[in-house]
C-alpha cells in the first residue's frame, strides 16, 4: 500500500464534561428563562382579570341603561295619565257626574275694594 491510499482512523472524540464556568452559565440562563416565563404568566393574568373587571363593569352599566330606559317609559306613561286627568272637559265632565256641577252661564264680578 502506498501512503497515498492509507487511511488513518482518527481518533473517537471523547466528549469532555462542561467546565465549571459553562455549567455555571448554563443554569443561570435557565433561571433567566424560568423568571421570565413567570413574570409573563404573571402579567398575562394581569390582563386577563383586568379584562373581566371591564366586562363585568360594562355588564352593570348596561343593566343599568336600560334600567334608565324603562324608568324613563314609566314617566313618559305617567306623564300622559296625569295630562289626561287634568284635562278640563274631562274634569268638567267628572265634577257633573259626580256633584251635579253645571258650568256657570254668568259671571258677576264684585270689586272689594273701597
């Protein structure tokens, strides 16, 4: 065989352990992550009970919208009844009915002072 055609087996690398200063880096990096998967946990519920501070809150302000609503229809309905009764030909006609009043056909008017 010519040197040409030989084939050097090389030599199996041995995987050597991390140094000290490696390991060392290594677990504060994964620390780093952990703290910061945290604090992202911690923010994200944050603003996920924000957000249903908001909704519970837009629910009460609709519940009270038309809570508005309906009161507001009542006084409009009460306002009507009240115009109503204190219409004059229906009171006319009330105050005939019930005390035989008739309306006045004359009027005199008495001056008091002297």
């Amino acid at each position: 065989m010519s040197a040409a055609h030989a084939t050097v087996a090389a030599p199996a690398r041995v995987r050597a352990r991390p140094s000290r200063r490696r390991r060392a880096r290594a677990r504060a990096r994964s620390r780093g992550a952990i703290l910061w998967i945290a604090v992202s946990a911690v923010l994200l519920a944050g603003v996920v009970f924000v957000n249903l501070a908001v909704l519970r809150l837009n629910l009460a302000l609709d519940r009270a919208t038309q809570e508005r609503s309906n009161l507001r229809a009542a006084n409009h309905a009460l306002q009507s009844q009240l115009s109503a009764a204190l219409a004059s030909p229906r009171i006319q006609a009330e105050a005939r009915r019930a005390d035989g009043l008739v309306p006045a056909e004359q009027t005199t008017v008495i001056n008091l002072v002297p």
